[in-house]
C-alpha cells in the first residue's frame, strides 16, 4: 500500500475544507449532486469519446496502481543477471535453461528463451526492443486517460458555472431560486479545477512514473541478456547494470 497517496489525498481536501470553514463558510455548501454530475458526467464522457474502449478499461485497472504500485525489484534483477551469467560462464548458455520455466514475468521468459536458443545478440536486442516499445505505448495511453480528464475536468466546470448562471437569469423574479442557481455555478467550478489539480493530473503524472520504472526493468533484462550472450565478465555485467539503473532513476 503506497501510504503517500493516501496521505496526498486526505491533505489535499481536509485544505479546502479547513480553508472554508476558517473563512466561515459551510463545508456544506461544497456539496452540490447537480454540479458534480455534470463536472464527472462531461469529463468521463469526454475521456470515453476520444479512448479506445481498450485504452479506457485498462486506464481505469490501471488506478489501483496509485495506491497499491507494481512490485519492480531493479537490485534483485541485477544480482539474477549475474547469477546467470556466472552460471552461463562455467557451463554454457544451455545450463540457463532451467531457469526459463522459474520465470513469472513472460518478457522476461521469453528474453531468457531466445538467450538459450543461442540468439544473436543484435537480433536478441532488436526483437525485446519492440515489444518495450509496444509495452510502453499501450501503457502510456491507458494512463493517458488519467491526464486527459485533467484537461477536460477545469472546462467542464466552467460549463457547470455558465449553465448555474442561466438558471440564475431564468429566476431573476424568483429570489428564492437564485441562491441554488449561483451556489452550481461556482460550486461547478470548484469541482472541475479541484478534482484535476488533486486527483486527475497528480493520477496521470504517478502512473507515467510507474510506467517508466517497468520500462527500466524491461530494458536491465535486456541489457543483462545481451552482455551474456555477447560473453561478457559477470563482474563487468554487474558494474554496467547498477550504471544502467541510476541513469534511469
């Protein structure tokens, strides 16, 4: 459970509804249905106009990633990358075979394969090459829902306020309908910006950074692989590796 998340969301609106009620405000005030239907209405439609119906179901299985992110354990691959290329060194590139059915993660096994089968390292290089590049385009698209609804959210509540002010000038001989109409229109507002800012963008922006660490450790098994195959000193493997890591971090 990533802690910080929760943290970061809890500060973010016990600060506005602190704020309000210092400035003497009701915190219920805030609590308008009509313009957070039409702020998460709007936006979800939005999102859902311009996705795929693979990019936005996999954007949202992606949300849990906030707050329970994927485990990547980069120190762990490397010491497995010079355990087998210690292994390969003494007894061959077949002796790694074993190996291949332990892995649980299919790019890794695959990688592992074609290293056994006695792969060119060029052609081993080229081949896992695009399937990062696949794996890390369908995974940036589905987390770009997150930011795309940080771009539609702040419009939405701009819609929210024009349409509270129509109501607004519709019951103009009405006072007592005037009060609801112009607590949407600006309550609308509220919404659009505040749910981008705290939870849309910040959303969009931790699910690129968790996309970019899988891509790293995609990119280490492969580097790995590759100075196996090329015959490579484990000890020299290692050092490269750990350089590899910290350009990445």
């Amino acid at each position: 459970m990533d802690k910080i998340s929760i943290a970061a969301i809890c500060l973010g609106f016990s600060a506005i509804l602190v704020g309000q009620a210092l400035e003497g405000g009701h915190i219920g005030s805030l609590l308008q249905f009509t313009a957070f239907m039409i702020v998460m209405g709007g936006t979800v439609s939005a999102v859902m106009l311009q996705s795929t119906a693979k990019q936005f179901m996999a954007g949202l299985r992606m949300l849990k990633w906030v707050f329970s992110p994927p485990a990547l354990d980069h120190d762990k691959m490397i010491r497995e990358i010079v355990n087998w290329s210690q292994t390969a060194r003494r007894s061959g590139l077949l002796a790694l075979e074993g190996y291949v059915g332990q892995q649980k993660d299919l790019f890794t096994k695959k990688a592992l394969q074609m290293l056994v089968d006695g792969t060119e390292p060029d052609t081993l290089r080229a081949v896992m090459e695009v399937e990062i590049s696949m794996f890390e385009h369908a995974r940036k698209q589905a987390a770009r829902i997150w930011e795309s609804a940080g771009g539609y959210a702040p419009t939405m509540g701009i819609l929210g306020a024009v349409l509270g002010l129509i109501h607004v000038m519709e019951n103009l001989s009405d006072p007592s309908k005037l009060g609801a109409g112009i607590a949407v229109a600006f309550v609308a507002t509220i919404y659009g910006v505040g749910i981008a800012n705290l939870l849309f963008l910040p959303i969009a922006n931790k699910l690129k950074h968790l996309v970019a660490g899988e891509v790293a450790m995609k990119e280490l098994v492969v580097e790995g692989l590759v100075s196996i195959a090329n015959g490579e000193n484990p000890r020299i493997i290692e050092s490269r590796l750990k350089g590899f890591l910290a350009m990445h971090e």
